[in-house]
C-alpha cells in the first residue's frame, strides 16, 4: 500500500503525524492572526501620532494667541535688552515703569533674529510684565514652527498606515 503524500511531495505516515500537520495549520492561522492586529496596532499609533501632532501646533498656536490678547488688552512698551540667547529663548530686561526692572523666566515671544546685546522694542502686559512679546511680532509668527512639525510627522504616518493596508498584505490566492 502506498504511504498517502501532501502537497509538497512530503511522505505522510500514519494518523501520528496529522496532529503535527494540525498543530502547523493552527500556528499559521495564530500567526496569522497575530501579523493582523500588530498592522491594526501599528495602524491605530500611526493616527494617533499625526492627530496628536496636529493638536499639539494648535494648541501652541491657540496659546500663542491668547498671549497675545492678553498684552493687547493691556499693553505697555518698552525698551529691552537681550541679555541671552539660546535656543530655545531669548532673555531680555527692561523697566516695565515705576522703577520695576523686569527679566521673564521664560524670555520674549517670538525671539527669532535677537542677538545678545541688542536693544529692542518689547510690548508687554502690565498686570504680568512677564507676558512680553517683541514690538510688531505677533503670534503668527509662530504658524510655520508650529505647523513644522505636523507637516513631517502627518506624511509619515500615512505612509505607515497604507504600508499596514490589509490590501498590501492580503495573501496570495
């Protein structure tokens, strides 16, 4: 009697041997399951990563604004000078009247192009002189920085999404 053959050609002994043609069945459709959620996990962190990236620029855009409400409603000018530069922030001292010399923890909005030393034209609040912004800069200026960001990470993400289709990993029939 001839030993029965599977599709590869392979020899298939006695009923024995079903169990481990079985158990690889059962582990190519566990694989296979798994393969489709880590693409539908990968696929849910992608979105979740572009539309965090795109609340975070509005959010900063939004508090942007709102600083600058805050100064409009009750502006005082002055001169400053730009004691530091980094980075990330310009730090600047000037005297927000009465005698009160002001240097903000967290620098002037909207610092680009300061260099130390140099005297500038600062607009701030008076309630909180801490709220101090560079005269004629307003918060967008801020729009392209903000929106850097989203611009990269949004195309990526979509590129990530479409690479986890389940149509790009739909097996061969």
């Amino acid at each position: 009697m001839p030993r029965p053959s599977d599709e590869r050609g392979a020899t298939v002994t006695t009923a024995g041997s079903a169990r481990p043609i079985r158990s690889a069945r059962r582990r190519s459709a566990r694989q296979v399951r798994r393969a489709a959620l880590t693409r539908r996990v990968v696929r849910i962190v992608a979105v979740v990563v572009a539309l965090f990236s795109l609340v975070v620029a509005l959010l900063i855009l939004l508090a942007c604004f709102i600083n600058d409400q805050r100064i409009d409603q009750d502006m005082g000018s002055a001169t400053a000078t730009v004691t530091e530069v980094t980075d990330r922030r310009a730090a600047v001292e000037f005297d927000a009247g009465g005698g009160q010399n002001v240097r903000p923890v967290t620098g002037v909005f909207y610092p680009t192009g300061l260099v130390e030393g140099q005297r500038v034209q600062v607009e701030f609040r008076r309630a909180n002189p801490d709220l101090v912004r560079v005269s004629g800069r307003s918060w967008t200026v801020a729009v392209v920085p903000a929106l850097s960001v989203p611009a990269v990470v949004v195309p990526l993400a979509a590129l990530v999404y479409a690479a986890t289709s389940p149509r790009v990993h739909r097996p061969s029939s």
